[in-house]
C-alpha cells in the first residue's frame, strides 16, 4: 500500500524541520501557560491548507489559542493574521482573543478554524520576516483562486506565473504545463494557459522569496487587494458593500468602488439594529451628509462589520493597544469591545528593533574562524585553557525562519537572549547537531555564553573542563577570562603598577591610536593593492600614484609606532614604574615625528587626487568597481573602503588634540613643555593648511557613500553638492504615516524607503528643490507631534519627527540649507534625476499619491549593487529611528579611540578583556590589537551612556554603562583619564551636535 504523500507546511517550504512548538525567533519566548480545566481539541486549518489540532483548555481565552499556532509556525508577525471560524448563525467571525473559547465556539468537534490574514499593510516591505510574506503570498494565492481578488486576464496570469516560479522554479514548458493542469489557481485558467507560460518563461533565476515579493508588489496594487465585501443597502435600497481597509471604510457596488472615508474624517462608528451609521468630521467643501447610514441584512451582521472597523482603526492608526475602559458601577452603556494585540507600529518597532540587534555583528564577518582562533590561541592561551571551536559550515539556503531572518537583514543570528538564558534550538537543525561558529543569537550580545563561562573568575564557582563552557560547548574566545599579557587567566585582584601620571595615559592613547592606524594603511598598502594587482583591472599609473603616496606614509609611521612603543616601554616598566627619568615624556618624540610629517605635506595634498582617481577608475571599469565593493566584503575592511584614504589626514587631527590636552596638562617649567609646545605649534601649521582638503574629501566620500545606500537616483556625486543631514522621518500621506528614509543637501530634500531587495538599499521616491521652499511648524494643524510642513513651489509634504530635539535638529538644518540655496541666484540646474524603472511617475508632479506604488526598482537595477549594505550608518538611523549630519560625522572622525577594555553583560559574573576600537559611531571589538579583524561590532546610535547606580552592584571604578532599550553593556577602563575619554568620544556618537557647537567651532564652517 502506497502512503500517502504529505503536503508541505509552511515551514518544510522554507527549508524548516518539524517544529517543537516553541519559537526559535523570539528570544526567551515559552508556549503560553494553559489554565486548568478539561482539555478540548481545536482544529486549525492552516494557509497551505494542512490542519493542525491543538488541546487547549476549557477555560483558555483565544489569545491562547492564536499564541499556540503563532509558536507552532515560529511567527513573529503574528499581529497581521487571525483565526475566522463559521459560529452557530452561520456568519463568518473573528476568533475574540479576550473572550474564552468556549463561550464563543459552541461545538469545538464540528468547527473549522481557518489562520488567515486579518490586516493587509499598504506597503509590504513593512513586513521583515519571509515566513511573513510566505503566509502572506499564500493568502493572495487563496483569494486569487475563489475569485474574491478579482483582477483582469493580464494581472492574473502574471500573478499566477509568480505562483509557479515559487513552487516548481524555472520554466519547462512540458512541466509547467502539467502542473497548470493538475492544479487550479484562477477560475479561468484555461484560457489564460498560454499567456501565464509566457510570463513564466520570464521569471528564470528568481528565488521563492523574490517570486513572494512580486506576487505581494503586483496584488497590493490591485483594488480588491486585502478587500472583504459586507452586503449592505443605502437609504434607497441600492445594493452596496462596505469593506475596511487601512485608509477608511470604503463602499463597492459589485466589485467597483464608489466611494471612500478616510479614517480622518470619521468622528464616530456605530450601529442600531440593522442600521449601521458612519458619522463624518464637519467638511464646508463637501456635499456629503454627516451621517451617512447603510442597511444591512441584520443586527448581528452590522456588528460583526463594526468589530472589525474598530480593530482596522486601532491597528492601523493608533501608536499603542487601546487600554480596557473602566467597569461601570451601576449600569453599562454600549459596547465593551476593544481591540486586542498590538498595533502596526508596535510590530514595526518590536521587528525593528530586533533587527537592529543582529545588524551590529557586520555580515562581512562571522564571530570568529577556525583560522582566527587558531592564530589567537597561541599567544592568548595557555595549554590549561585552550580552547577548541567547532567550526561547522553552516549552509545558507532557504533554512528555518530564524536563519531567514536573520540574513535577510544581512545579520547574523545570535544563540542567547538578553537575559543570558539559553535559547531554542532551531528547528532546522538537529539538537545533537554542533552549532556553526559563525552563528549567533537574537540578542546584541558579543558572546555565545558569557553568563555561564566565567570559570572562577572572583572566586565564585569551580571553573569546569579547561576546554568547555558549563553547557559542554567550547568557550568563545570573546567569553574568555581576564587574560594578562601572559596569556594566564587574571583575577580582578590583581595588583598591576603603572604610571599615574596623566602625560603618561595621553602617552598611551598616542600608542593605541596609532597601532590601529598603522593596520587601516596596510588595508590600502597591503591588502588594496594586491587585490588590484593580480588582476590587469587598473591602469599602471593609478596603483603607481596610489603607491606612491600611501606608502611612504606607512613606511614612515610604521617607524614611528615602533619609537613609540619603545618609550612606552621605558616609562611602564615593572622594575622602574615610578621612578622619574628621561624616558618619562613623548613630546620630544612627536616633535621629531611631526617634523618628518612636515615633509611629507605634498603626499598629504595629494589624497584628494587619490580618491578622484580612483572614483574615476571604478566608473570606467566594472571589473574594478566589483573588486572594491569584494574587498570592501572582506573582514579586514570593516569600513567603508575610501574612508581608509581619509585616515593620514584625519590622524593630523588625532596628533593636534593629543599635543593640545599634553601641553594642557604640563607647567610652562616641565621638561617635557617646550617640545610639546613645539610639536603644537608644527601640527597646527599643518592641519590648518589642509584643512580644506580634508572637508572637501570628507563631503565627496560621504556622497559616494550614500550613492551605494540609494537606487533610483543618478548624478549624486556632482561638483558644488554638499551632504547636511540624513535620517528617518514619517511622511504623511492619504494612507497615514509612513517610515521614510530622508536625505538633505544643499540644494535638495530626496525622501526613501528601504527597498527589500538582496542590498538593502534605499529607493528614491522623490526630490524636493530647497530653492524657494519654506517651513512651519504644523503639529495643531494635522494633529501630530513633532509633525512640521515643507512647501516647495510645486508640492508640499508634511512630515514628523520622533521627538521634539529631532524636529528641532531637522528645521534648523533644512532653514540653513534653504538660506544656502537662496544664495546661488536661483534654482540649481544639478537637482537629481530620478529613475523610477517601472512607473516612471515622478512624486512631483503627483503630490497627492502616495510614491510607494514603486517600491523597487527594477530587478536589473537593483541587482547591480550585489553586496549586502545592512550594516551602513544609515540602516542604523532607520532601524533605531534618528538622524545624523554631517557635523556629527565630522566629530565622529575628529573623536576616534581605541584600546583595551573590559567588558561585562547584565547577568554576568566575570569581566572580559578586549581590544576596542571606536570609529564612526560604533565599538568594533576585538581580542588583541594584533588581530586582523574585528569579531563584532556595536553601533552606538540610539545608545545611553551613564553611570551604573548602586543599585547595580558593578563595586568596580571606572566603569560606565551602555543601554539601549532592554541591551547592557558594562565597559571597565584602567584609570580616570581613559574612563573620560571614553565617556567623551562615546557621548559624541549618542548625542547629535548641538547648533551651539557648529557655530563655535575653531574652524570655518563646513558648508
């Protein structure tokens, strides 16, 4: 006999194991709790049409019920579906999550519940999980074929092409055609056979994913998109029906619709018996009643259709769920109905803000190699703590949701929550199964199990196996102990001598800051050109000039870090720490660098010609262009590549602010005064005559930058454009707010969305000319907080800031950029040229539609750009909802550091020591300074830094706390003057700059 062959679940399509029942995806996340009672079985018949059975209890609410099957398919986005079920008046009705079960399905045995989706987002780029956008597809799929998405023969059989891509993959026409025939998607599908071939033949190469993506991008644009028609009359009798969408109500008549009221302009929903009333906001413009009644079929029908307004309405439009209203104490009056779960936003941020926890380990890198960990062990550990770490490659095809999500946003998932406790094994890997060393959890956290692999650091616990974590695995070398130079494990009691002067810690930072220094021009040196090297991609004269100006600067400070080195050593020496003697300064060996430095002014000058050149070479050669944004993949390259041109002029800066805390530091009659004074004086010299350079350098990189973060634009890196600002704001629209990524230059205001494309990248929606612009304030006007009005002499867009400092930083940058653009005599003739591949609509000329209805640009398009950006400042700013300028990134610059740090979790015992490098607004974090890569990376936009209260326990000085939300970190320096530099640099990177400080700085104005 013949088994049966099993349908696909949701799960099995993406790659995913039979589930546990519990969520691998939502850290620290349990099957809810059942109440007791005798247990009922529930039937649940799924989007891909498998029914599941769950035993619940009598007692249990339907909350618990929709928790159940959200665990049991690991969804995150759960808010988006419901569970609909036939009750005993034969009307189709919304499982209640606040009601007990029993009291709403009356014969649990003969009841059918369908898991479908509730709430249809306008833009499904909202959604950021693919198992999200699978359900969803699945939805449209269903809809498509019992005809309630209506839609012409064209529409149709494009969707259905898209269907079969994703299930059967690339075209063949005897198969494509057979399984046309054994399956029914449209309810004309013979008739649309051949055009729906003809499409598929189209889609070779397209993933499942991607073919979810253009089934959601075509459906959202069709009308009866998300409809449900209720049945309903006017006052005349026209047969009509009353539908619920995000926008409003709306009103069909057959499958046309007539009519729309925007949730705007409703001031109150009811019904009375079959009557069901929409009362409108006075409008003096509008020929429409106030109450607007409609007829329909029953009482219970008009309230079936009001629950859902009021859920519509609350999901959509509100910022948090509605909180239950009071009992009354006598009588109650009205319905206590009230929407339950949470809204749109709400999902939007819990996502976001997940996502932002795996951006900060860059997909460039996993944790660590085998590679790594073998070169660190030898002079990191001893033979009692070695270590070793499975290194299982970890294969990366449609796997479970976790590992979707995860690279999807270009992260790499995490293996503990925040809490430090030990998270689900994901399904599609099999629990005896070693995890892969480049695979980490859901939380921010840097280590794979820092609260539970401190050995007996403190005395607390007997350490376990020299090799093993408590739990039996390998420990990460980021959850080691504190290590001395020895490579021994080191107690915090341990008494180490150093100097206490304050010139010899300013010492040390010269020592620190120049040893990463020296590793960022070997990325150009070294690894650039022998990249470009083995291939004939660039012309002799452009390795030639870059050669021969790079490399005498590293030559030159490759000796100087070893005099400095050599100082160092003489000052902290063990024997002689404290004993006063020559050795005991550094001015005399910046002096003498500075001078060589002096001579070297021309190769300095010339660093703007290197970054032109280069630009210019990677436009003339493709094969160049995909050499660099390779390298720029690399783990070495943990930024931007043409950043690493600006370091020799940004170190200038780094020797200037050294010199001036030094000479602060020294009385006129110290020894080591009139060299430092010297020094300072020859640094001031120098920086101020290239000055210029550097801001002209730094603005073109930051323009060529943003050119790989936006598609759909062309000529941003044009001579006389200046960069300001860039950051998410909410555009409001006929359709709500909405996220959009904003970017402001001299002469224009562009306004994006993150596209869900394999890059990541922003998709221009449209450009607004500052030329004649003006700006107000308008939050009483729309009823909006931190909302403000730009007024260009074509449209007008109205926008919203996340907090008051935002608004305040965003009007007062836009007024200083239209001041500047007044000041050019006119419009600017270089405004952008939009490509909009599809839908060539510019949002100018259309100011009312909302500029989503091209979300992507086309696949050829996007394709171009490969590499993976998720981990760019402006992801940043989009996931944790801020905006950065270009002050702040010149700060940023002005404000590196590194050094050695130790650092301790929320919940754990020990402290670890690591090498930490801060540089454009975030730690990159490595064991020791000799590493070639960073393990992880931490940005700090969003980010608090303060004190740990007592409170906290943390009986320790000089530590200072990180926290985001619910993610702590505890960073311990060696002494005061690190603690203060650490707090000031990292200060600079959580807090924008102030308008005070743009207008006081020493140097002219950037702009």
């Amino acid at each position: 006999m013949v088994e049966p062959e099993l349908r696909p679940t949701a799960g099995h399509r993406l790659g995913a194991q039979e589930t546990l029942g519990i969520s691998t995806l939502d850290p620290g996340h349990r099957p809810p709790t059942m109440p007791p009672g005798r247990l009922v079985s529930i039937r649940v018949l799924m989007l891909d049409d498998t029914e599941e059975v769950f035993d619940i209890s009598q007692r249990a609410p339907g909350k618990l019920l929709f928790d159940l099957v959200c665990t049991h398919l690991n969804l995150i986005e759960g808010d988006y579906f419901g569970l609909e079920f036939q009750d005993h008046r034969r009307m189709t009705v919304w499982l209640d999550l606040l009601k007990p079960i029993m009291r709403q399905i009356r014969r649990p045995k003969h009841t059918l519940l369908r898991f479908v989706v509730k709430f249809f987002p306008p833009d499904h780029t909202q959604l950021l999980e693919e198992l999200t956008r699978y359900l969803f597809a699945l939805q449209i799929k269903h809809d498509l074929a019992c005809g309630r998405l209506t839609c012409n023969d064209s529409s149709a059989a494009l969707l259905v092409s898209h269907i079969i891509q994703s299930e059967i993959g690339d075209y063949d026409e005897a198969q494509t055609r057979q399984h046309l025939l054994n399956n029914k998607y449209v309810p004309d599908q013979e008739a649309l056979m051949d055009k729906i071939a003809e499409f598929h033949r189209k889609h070779i190469g397209q993933t499942p994913a991607e073919s979810d993506y253009q089934l959601l991008e075509i459906a959202r644009r069709l009308e009866m998109y998300g409809i449900r028609l209720h049945p309903a009359k006017d006052r005349e009798g026209t047969k009509l029906s009353l539908a619920v969408a995000h926008t409003g109500i709306l009103v069909f008549q057959g499958h046309t619709k007539i009519n729309a009221f925007n949730w705007s302009k409703v001031r109150k929903l009811s019904f009375k018996r079959k009557r069901f009333l929409i009362k409108l906001r006075p409008d003096l413009n509008s020929a429409c009643q106030d109450v607007l009644e409609f007829l329909m079929s029953s009482r219970d029908c008009c309230k079936v259709f009001w629950k859902i307004c009021v859920e519509y309405h609350a999901f959509f439009r509100l910022f948090e769920e509605p909180k239950p209203k009071p009992k009354p104490v006598l009588f109650s009056r009205g319905s206590s109905f009230r929407f339950s779960g949470r809204t749109q936003k709400q999902v939007i941020d819990y996502c976001n803000h997940n996502a932002l926890i795996h951006i900060w380990p860059p997909l460039a890198f996993s944790f660590f190699s085998p590679d790594q960990v073998d070169s660190q062990d030898k002079h990191s550990w001893n033979d009692s703590t070695s270590a070793a770490v499975d290194h299982a490659a970890s294969q990366q095809k449609r796997g479970s949701p976790a590992q979707l999500k995860s690279h999807e946003n270009g992260e790499v998932p995490e293996e503990e929550d925040e809490e430090g406790g030990r998270g689900q094994t994901p399904p599609s890997r099999r629990p005896e199964e070693p995890l892969s060393a480049g695979v980490v959890s859901n939380s921010p956290r840097l280590s794979d199990s820092s609260a539970t692999s401190q050995g007996i650091v403190n005395g607390q616990r007997a350490a376990p196996a020299p090799s093993q974590s408590p739990d039996g695995r390998p420990p990460s070398p980021l959850t080691s102990p504190l290590l001395n130079d020895a490579g021994s494990m080191r107690t915090d009691d341990e008494d180490e001598r150093f100097p206490t002067d304050k010139a010899y810690f300013i010492a040390k930072e010269l020592l620190m800051t120049e040893r990463t220094f020296v590793k960022d021009l070997e990325l150009i040196t070294v690894s650039f050109q022998n990249l470009v090297g083995k291939e004939e991609t660039t012309t002799e004269s452009l390795r030639t000039f870059i050669s021969s100006n790079f490399e005498p600067i590293h030559k030159f400070h490759t000796g100087f870090l070893k005099d400095v080195e050599q100082r160092l050593a003489l000052w902290e020496g063990r024997s002689n720490a404290h004993i006063k003697g020559d050795y005991q300064r550094i001015g005399d060996v910046l002096l003498k660098s500075i001078q060589g430095i002096k001579q070297m002014t021309s190769h300095f000058q010339r660093l703007s010609d290197v970054l032109m050149e280069l630009e210019q070479a990677c436009q003339a050669s493709r094969k160049l262009e995909a050499l660099c944004r390779d390298l720029e993949l690399q783990k070495v390259c943990y930024l931007p590549l043409n950043v690493f041109l600006l370091r020799p002029l940004h170190r200038l800066v780094h020797y200037k602010q050294l010199l001036e805390r030094l000479c602060k530091h020294y009385p006129p009659t110290h020894v080591d005064f009139r060299d430092s004074r010297a020094a300072l004086a020859d640094i001031s010299e120098l920086v101020d005559q290239l000055h210029g350079t550097m801001i002209k350098m730094e603005n073109f990189q930051k323009l060529l930058e943003l050119k790989k973060d936006l598609v759909g634009v062309d000529g941003l890196a044009v001579p006389g454009r200046e960069f300001i600002r860039l950051g998410c704001l909410s555009k409001l629209s006929g359709k709500g707010l909405q996220q959009r990524m904003f970017f402001l230059f001299n002469d224009v205001l562009l306004y994006t969305s993150r596209g869900m494309t394999a890059s990541n990248q922003f998709k221009v929606h449209g450009q607004l000319p500052l030329y004649g612009m003006t700006i107000r304030e308008s939050e009483d006007e729309w009823g909006v907080p931190y909302c403000f009005t730009l007024s260009g002499q074509r449209q007008s867009v109205v926008v919203a800031a996340s907090s008051v400092l935002e608004m305040e930083r965003w009007m007062e940058d836009i007024k200083m950029a239209i001041d500047l653009a007044e000041k050019c005599n006119g419009p600017s003739g270089n405004l952008l040229t939009i490509s909009l591949s599809e839908n060539s609509k510019c949002t100018e000329s259309a100011p009312d539609q909302e500029s989503e209805d091209d979300l992507s640009a086309s696949r050829t398009s996007l394709e171009r750009q490969a590499p993976h950006r998720g981990n760019t400042t402006v992801h940043v700013c989009w996931h944790r909802n801020t905006s950065v300028s270009m002050v702040d990134f010149s700060m940023a610059v002005e404000n590196q550091l590194s050094g050695n740090l130790l650092r301790k979790f929320k919940n754990s015992n020990g402290w670890q020591k690591l090498w930490v490098v801060f540089t454009n607004f975030s730690l990159f974090f490595y064991k020791t300074h000799q590493d070639e890569y960073p393990l992880a990376s931490l940005p700090l936009l969003g980010y608090s830094i303060t004190i740990p209260s007592e409170s906290e326990n943390i009986h320790k000085d000089y530590v200072f706390k990180l926290h985001f939300k619910s993610h702590i970190y505890y960073f311990r320096s060696e002494s005061e003057y690190t603690f203060e530099r650490w707090m000031e640099v990292i200060r600079s990177a959580t807090n924008s700059a102030s308008r005070t400080r743009i207008v006081n700085r020493k140097d002219p104005h950037p702009y």
